[in-house]
C-alpha cells in the first residue's frame, strides 16, 4: 500500500527547489541580478523625491500694493482759512508769508479724498493792485509736502480800521475814557462828530479820512484760492 504524501513536506520541497534555481541564477549572472536592484531602488527614489511632502510650511506671502493716479484740476476752488487767531493787517504794498488751512476735503471725481480738511497751504499775501492776493505755494498733508501753484481773487484793502474806528480818533484827540463812553452814546444816533469835537478832534477826523489803506484778514473770514494747474497725486489702492 503506497503511503500518502505529506503536503507540509511537498511545499517545503517546492520552496528549497525554487531557492536554490535563484540561488544557481545569481551565481551564473550577478551583475544582471545586482543591477535589477539597483533599479527597484532608484525608481523608489525618485518616486519618493516627487511626492509633495504634507507637513511642509508654506512660505509667507507678501501683498501687492497698487497705486492709482488721480489727478486735481486748474481751476479747482479750495476754501481755506487763515492759520492764525488774530486779525491780519497787511499795509499797502507788503508782502506777508502766511498759511493757510483747508476747511473742507477736496477730492477727486471718484470721491477720493486728494487734499483733506486742516492740510496746510504756505505760501505769501502779495500786493496788488487795489488790495492784496495770496499766491500759494506748497501745501502739506499726511506728512508729504507737494508744490502747489493757486491764488485767491483780489481782496479790496480798505481805510486802516486801526486809524479811523472812533477809539483811535478819541485816542488821537487826547480825549478821556469818562468822556468817550459819553460820545459813544452820541455817535450812535445821527450826530455829527465833527460837529461835538471840533478844533482839534476835526483835525483828526481829517486826518482819518486821509488814513492809509490796509489790507484785512479776519480769523474767521473763508477765503478760496484756485489751483492754476493739474496736481497729479499716487494713491494706493488699499488707503
């Protein structure tokens, strides 16, 4: 009676009878055999290489800034203010460096604001004929200074209000204050002064009615000045 086979045994035979046949084939060529695994390796390598790794940190990205051009034209009015508490009294024929500030934001067609409120405008009240203009200069805001070609109309000088107002003609006339509340009262009804003064007063009524002229620049009064070219200004697209 034939014994029956083992299968533990038959496959352990198969697997020795196949490790010895690779075994055979790597000694008859071991340069083919060696350069199939250098082969396996490299292709992992390279796999390896070209797969993005998860955990890299992205680089910091840095944010473009445009910048936009807008520009202001000739004949633009700018309304200001003097830069100043007390009146200014320019006389006839001087020249005053002066500033001035915006009172109210200028902006460009799209609603940019180009020159804001309190930007300060230098430049000098000029003597021209029948009064005074002030021509501009620069002008400074948010920290940049930018010329700036702009006047104002004429302004009218008028008789020096420091020489012909009733104190100054009281004052020139020697006489006191008793007598010049006194006279106040009077001067506000129709009463002439020159007719209560008389002698010495006249003369100083005279004297007012020939005062120079001056130019005045009340604290409070708006005055609008006119570029006299196209001012282009960069303004970032983020501002």
């Amino acid at each position: 009676m034939n014994a029956k086979r083992n299968p533990i045994a038959m496959v352990s035979s198969a697997s020795m009878a196949i490790a010895i046949a690779m075994t055979s084939l790597i000694m008859a060529n071991p340069s083919s055999a060696s350069q199939r695994f250098r082969g396996r390796q490299s292709s992992q390598f390279r796999t390896e290489r070209t797969q993005p790794r998860s955990n890299q940190t992205p680089q910091n990205q840095v944010a473009q800034i445009f910048r936009s051009t807008l520009s202001l034209p000739a004949g633009q009015a700018i309304a200001t203010k003097i830069n100043r508490q007390d009146t200014l009294y320019i006389n006839k024929g001087e020249t005053v460096d002066a500033s001035l500030v915006v009172a109210q934001d200028i902006p460009a067609s799209n609603g940019t604001v180009l020159i804001p409120a309190g930007a300060l405008i230098e430049g000098q009240f000029v003597p021209v004929e029948g009064g005074s203009k002030f021509v501009a200069q620069k002008f400074t805001s948010r920290g940049a200074t930018v010329r700036l070609q702009a006047e104002s109309a004429l302004i009218n000088d008028v008789k020096d209000p420091r020489e012909t107002n009733t104190g100054a003609i009281l004052t020139d006339a020697g006489i006191g204050g008793a007598a010049g509340a006194v006279l106040g009262g009077v001067l506000r009804g129709n009463v002439q002064i020159i007719d209560i003064l008389g002698g010495a007063a006249a003369s100083v009524l005279v004297g007012n009615v020939t005062a120079p002229q001056a130019t005045v620049i009340e604290p409070n009064a708006v005055l609008e000045i006119v570029t006299r070219q196209t001012i282009t200004f960069a303004v970032r697209d983020d501002y």
